[in-house]
C-alpha cells in the first residue's frame, strides 16, 4: 500500500525539500502542494490524500484551523493530518492535538523523523519531535514539592531492560535522535535504532514518545 500525502507549507523550498524526501519511499507518493491553508483544505477535499503535511503559520488559514477541518470532529471525510512546524510553542502542540492531528514535528528533527512520523500516523500512532516530548512530560511531571521514592526505588521492580537499554532510554527521553545517541555511545545510528526498536517490544510502547514516557514514571529521567 502506497501512502498518498498532501504537503502544505507556504514556503516552496520546504514543500520541495519535503516532496524529495517522502517520494524517495517505496511506500509513499506526494499527490499535491499547497501554499495557503484554504488551498490545503480544498486540495484535500478533492484529492483525498491518506495524509496531509501542514506547517501551522500560513496565509488564510492557519495550519491548526486546517488540521481541526480536515481532522476534527466535524470533518465530513476525516484525514489524518500531522503538523510540520519551525514553532515549537506548547499551546501549538495542545491545540493541534485537539484539533484531531496524529503527529507534531519540528522540521529541525530532520528526514528521519519525517518519515516515522508519516508511518506512526498510519499506523494509528501520534509521534511528537522528541524536544517537544521531554517539555511536556516535564510539565507533567509530579510537583516537586512532593516527597518522592529515590529513582533506585522506583525503577528496581519495573524495569526490563539492560544497563545500556538503561543509557539510550535516558538519551531518548532526553530528546536525543538515533544518530545522535550513536554520536554520545560511540556506536552506529543503525546499531541505536536496534536498541530502540528492542526498548519498545520491551516495554510494550509503539514509539519514542512512549520511552520517553517510561523513563519519566520511573524516575530514570529525573535528571534529565
């Protein structure tokens, strides 16, 4: 099956740049391009593209009136919309996310990222850029004033994996890339992709965001 995505972005190099990265994916086809929020929502009224790309500041209509019209509640032909932002502003991400989108990405995480998060949203998934997941886990994390178990405490019983598992964990609720927890391991990214993959069947979570999770509830990430 071939994923067909709609890109919106009201800057031309960044739909291209976007168009040669997804295109370049056995599984994925750039069907159209917008550059303004009404020309997104009318393309994909007609087109009826799997996914749509929007950034969030665009002419008209913005990316999150787009995303809410397209994904929302009341969308008539519901898509999955992933936003594609420079801005990384918590209440963007709020109000995306209720706006029905099923992914937030910076386009500062790079073509990696690009394309798992395309791949998690068909999946049923939402990926959020891992700088985004560590603030907002922190915003919801237990108040300090709280007394809380020492991290040996909390971790010692729930905890599945291996002291290097332990260390790329922490590295990706940090918001570290595979690539750059190969750089901080001295290993390769495809040797920290491996890692990941195995952290994830561990403790039964479909993405980053969710080992980001993990590491947070069990205090690993306390100090991060």
């Amino acid at each position: 099956m071939t994923t067909r995505i709609l890109i919106a972005d009201d800057q031309e190099d960044v739909r291209n740049g976007f168009r040669l990265i997804l295109d370049s994916q056995p599984d994925m086809t750039v069907v159209g391009e917008a550059a303004d929020g009404a020309s997104a929502v009318e393309l994909a009224r007609a087109l009826r593209p799997d996914l749509v790309l929007t950034d969030i500041r665009m002419p008209g209509l913005d990316g999150l009136e787009v995303t809410r019209l397209l994904a929302g509640p009341t969308a008539e032909h519901p898509v999955r919309v992933v936003v594609v932002t420079t801005f990384d502003l918590d209440d963007y991400v709020h109000t995306a996310l209720r706006n029905g989108a099923c992914g937030f990405l910076l386009k500062r995480s790079g073509p990696n990222l690009l394309i798992e998060g395309v791949r998690a949203a068909m999946a049923g998934d939402t990926l959020i850029s891992p700088q985004l997941t560590v603030r907002l886990l922190r915003s919801l994390s237990a108040p300090q004033h709280l007394p809380q178990p020492a991290p040996e405490a909390r971790t010692a019983t729930v905890d599945p994996l291996t002291a290097r598992e332990r260390e790329i964990a922490l590295l990706v609720a940090r918001g570290l890339t595979n690539a750059e927890v190969g750089a901080e391991l001295f290993i390769s990214a495809g040797t920290a992709k491996t890692h990941v993959a195995n952290i994830q069947a561990k403790l039964a979570v479909r993405n980053r965001v969710g080992i980001a999770a993990w590491a947070w509830e069990t205090g690993l990430a306390g100090g991060a």
